[in-house]
C-alpha cells in the first residue's frame, strides 16, 4: 500500500529516493512504530516515522505534510493543542452572517477592559457556548471565541473570519517560505537587479581576455594568461519577512520575490517575523520559540552598508504596532513601533515592500500607520513597484 505513498511524495516533488523508502519499510518491519490496536501501527507514529527517514532538510517539512495530507485521505493532521480551554468549546458549529446594522451596534472594548474581561469570563464560564455576545464561543458577537464578528477581540481557536483579532490565543506554527520556488515570471528578477553594485573580488574565477591579449602582444607573442576575479553583485540586503496569518493569502509571490532575491544578491540574510517587528526574529518556523535571534543582535552584527527590506502586508490591529503587549502571540515588553523605529534608525537605506494592492492602503489603519513609520518607502509588490523600490535603495 505504500508504494503510492511513495509516488505522491515524488510528485509533490520531495527529493525522496527508492534506498529510503526501503528503510522506512525496513523500520515498519522492524517494528520501530509500534501498533496502536490489533488493527495496526499509529498513523501519528507512522507521520514522524517516515518524516525522519525520507526528509532530508527542514525546509521540506511543508511539502511532505501537504502530500501526507493528500495520500491519508480523510486523516486529521497532527496538532500540538495545549490550551486550558478544551477544544470542544470551540468547535465551529454555527455559521452567523450579521447585518451591516447589527455590526455597526458592536462597539470595541477598550485595551484594558478586554484583557480583564477575558479573565473573568475564563472564571465564570463552565460550559461550550456559541453564538452570543459574552461568552468565549463560536460565530457570534462576542469578543472571545471564533467565526463571529467583532471589530477588537481575542481569537481563541479556529480560523479566523474577518481579520480584527487583537490576540490569538493558540499557538501556531507557520511554514518558511521555500526558496526552491520556480518563477513563474523573470520580471521580478529584472526587477531586482536594478539594485546593482558590481565589484571583483575572491580568487581568480575568470579570464580576463583584454588583459591575456595585452600581455601576449607585448611579450612578441608567447601567450600570458591573464586571471582576474568573478565580476558579481556586491550589495548587502537585509531581508526580514512576514509570515503566517493574513500572509498566506500572498505565499506563492513573496516565495518568487523570495527564491529571485537569492539568485540575485549573493550577500542576502533573511529573517521572519509575523505581522510586526519585536524583540526576536527567527530563522526557522518549527523552531521559533527555540531559536530565536534577538533583534537588538541583529541591528548590531549588521552594518549600514546592508539594505534593510522588510516584506509584509501590514494588516494587523493598531495594538499590534503601537501597544505594549500588543502582539497576538506573546505579552511584549515595548511597543513594535519602538523596534521598527530603532531598526529604520539603524539602516537609513530601507523599505517596505507591500503585497496587498495598493488601492486597500488607505482603508486600513495599520498600514497608514507602517507608512508613516518607515518614512513612505512603502511600495507595492509589483514590477513597477520593485522598480521604484530598488531605485530608493540605489541612492
């Protein structure tokens, strides 16, 4: 049966060879995995199991789970959920579309009261609840819960609906963005390469055929060999980019802008971040919280010859950006708008290149907000937008 196991990793084009898809029977047989009932082994044991053996790098994780997903038709994927609030509470079982009347009647708590609310009602309530306007719940008015509508609340599992959440309270893990992407256009890296400085430098790579035919010439004849080093794109970039949440909706253009950046530049660092900027970047989204690198490290070990790029859409709450403790993940210390500061301070060549189209910026209040701090230089992701983009940073 896991032959075709076997051909849907192959086509999801996972560099899985035939000697590891041996070892992973040969560990089956073995009994590496051991069963769950008579019936057979554990489908979670078998999913770690076979990520060991048959993934060789971390940045396939992503599409093994996708082709996993798709071969265990029906099979719910593994989740870490480690709340206190039991999940069924917050199982989407009602679906409410409210008028524009009845979202209008809804008015936002403050940030004080709706963090103190939220811990009485994690005292009061008992039970599941859906629908209504107090309880943590489903598809109603309440700001707790999920699948309802509130201009300011706090997501509590499940999906999110329209975007307004101050903080989410499960923890979620976001995939990085594969560089291995194959272009589907070569505007970008037209594009990009307008930001150029070239420079020779490194070990003798080249021939330099002006310089061989001079020498020749002016030893009568006898041919002089002449090396010189690679000509290449000497610019510094700084790449930090958000991921997750309403960045998904933008996944297969930051990863062509991502995977053009890496054939261009040959000094790129990159880091991630979701929907603002704090104390810490990451490397790694199935090690975030492992792995963290502190933004402070970051702004000293870089110099100002790096061109500072951040990628997002920043659409988020006002808290998010200007509020202490308004990230939706963890409570911290300072505001995201004191660390883009510090960072735009630190590299006066910077900007921000921006997914959503250009036309919802002025209806969103945390973009206008980003705007201002980075100075304007937001820009949309387009061609003509990475255009004007690297024409600031060429300056």
């Amino acid at each position: 049966m896991l032959i075709d196991f076997f051909y849907t990793l192959r086509a999801a084009k996972l560099p899985v060879s035939v000697k590891e898809f041996l070892a992973l029977l040969e560990a089956l047989q073995a009994g590496v995995v051991g069963p769950k009932s008579q019936d057979g082994w554990s489908l979670d044991d078998f999913y770690y199991l076979a990520r060991t053996i048959l993934v060789k790098d971390e940045k396939h994780f992503d599409k093994f789970d996708r082709a996993f997903a798709a071969y265990f038709k029906g099979v719910e994927m593994l989740t870490d959920l480690t709340q206190e609030i039991p999940q069924d509470w917050l199982r989407k079982l009602l679906e409410r579309e409210l008028s524009p009347e009845e979202k209008a009647a809804i008015e936002a708590m403050g940030w004080d009261e709706l963090m103190e609310t939220l811990k009485k009602r994690l005292e009061e309530q008992k039970e599941r609840h859906q629908g209504g306007n107090k309880w943590i719940g489903t598809g109603g008015t309440s700001p707790f819960g999920h699948g309802g509508y509130n201009p300011a609340g706090i997501r509590i599992g499940g999906p999110g609906k329209n975007r307004s959440a101050v903080k989410v309270w499960e923890q979620r893990a976001y995939r990085d963005y594969d560089d291995t992407q194959e272009l589907g256009t070569r505007n970008i890296k037209v594009a990009l390469r307008r930001l150029r400085k070239f420079a020779r430098q490194g070990g003798e790579l080249e021939l330099d055929m002006p310089g061989t035919i001079r020498n020749t010439a002016a030893n009568a004849g006898w041919l002089d060999i002449q090396m010189i080093p690679e000509r290449h794109n000497n610019v510094k970039v700084l790449l930090l980019m958000d991921v997750g949440g309403t960045m998904d909706d933008h996944i297969q253009r930051v990863e062509e802008l991502f995977s053009a950046a890496k054939a261009e530049f040959k000094h790129l660092e990159f880091y991630y971040f979701h929907n603002c900027v704090y104390d810490f970047v990451w490397k790694n989204n199935h090690r975030r919280f492992a792995e963290k690198f502190d933004t402070w490290d970051i702004i000293r070990k870089y110099n100002q010859d790096y061109k500072l790029i951040f990628v997002g859409d920043a659409t988020m709450s006002p808290y998010e950006i200007l509020q202490p403790g308004g990230s939706v993940e963890y409570m911290n210390e300072e505001p995201g708008a004191v660390w883009l500061q510090r960072l735009t301070d630190a590299f006066v060549q910077h900007a921000w290149i921006n997914p959503e189209p250009e036309g919802v910026w002025q209806y969103r209040q945390s973009i206008d907000i980003i705007h201002q701090l980075v100075g304007g230089r937001m820009y949309p992701l387009t061609v003509q937008g990475l255009e004007a983009c690297m024409r600031q940073l060429s300056k």
